[in-house]
C-alpha cells in the first residue's frame, strides 16, 4: 500500500524518532516527476546543502511555469505539493536522495512503469579496487 509506505516501514514511527505520517499516495506521472527531479545531474539546482532541497527547487520550477496544475476532480491537493511533501518527509526521517529514488523505481516497477528501469538516474557504484 503506498499510504503507508516510510523511509523507516516495519519500525514504529515514534519509536525511530520519525514523523508518524505515511507518504501520501501519488499517481505514475507523479512518481515520474519526483524521480526526474531526484536525478543527481540537478546538483546544485537549489541553494540549500542538501541534494533534497536540489530536487525541492526543481519542482517549484516547475510549478511556477505557469501551467495550471493537473488534477483530478476528487484530488483536493494539486500534484506539486504532494511531491514536496514526500521529499518533506523523507529529509525529516533523514533519507537521502538514493534511497528516495530507489524506492520511487520500485514503486513504478511494481506498477509495471517503463520507467522502473530509472536506477539508472542513481550514480553508479564506485569500484574501489581489489
């Protein structure tokens, strides 16, 4: 169930020191776009320390193109503050950028996306040698 899904699934929010509230859900093209932003060719988009706030930057960019926002008549929050609040809460149960990505591909490939095959947008491991 993606409501529920955490940085910390399986161990009790509070007891982690983490924000009880779950991710909310997100459509595929959500998904899509929060994992475009989390591509690490967009270092220093943003102007915090944080490759997250790179991605945040990212998707108030485009926010503000001037489209108006894609949602559904049943769908209360616009998409763009729904992926905010997902790096929102990833930062506060102190994820990073690689493990948000991770899970965002997994997510499209159960849902059989084109785009779970974005592990590539992750760096490449470092091959430290024999």
């Amino acid at each position: 169930m993606l409501g529920s899904t955490s940085p910390g699934a399986g161990a009790s929010p509070t007891a982690a020191g983490m924000s009880p509230d779950p991710l909310p859900s997100l459509s595929s093209p959500d998904l899509e776009t929060l994992l475009a932003a989390l591509d690490p060719r967009l270092d220093g988009f943003g102007a915090g320390d944080s490759c997250l706030d790179d991605a945040s930057a990212f998707l108030e960019r485009l926010a503000g193109s001037g489209d108006p926002p894609a949602t559904g008549a049943d769908d209360p929050q616009p998409p763009a503050p729904l992926v905010q609040q997902w790096i929102a809460i990833w930062r506060q149960a102190g994820g990073n950028r690689q493990t948000l990505a991770l899970l965002v591909a997994t997510l499209l490939a159960e849902r059989g996306h084109p785009l779970a095959a974005a592990e590539s947008l992750l760096p490449a491991p470092q091959d430290d040698g024999p």
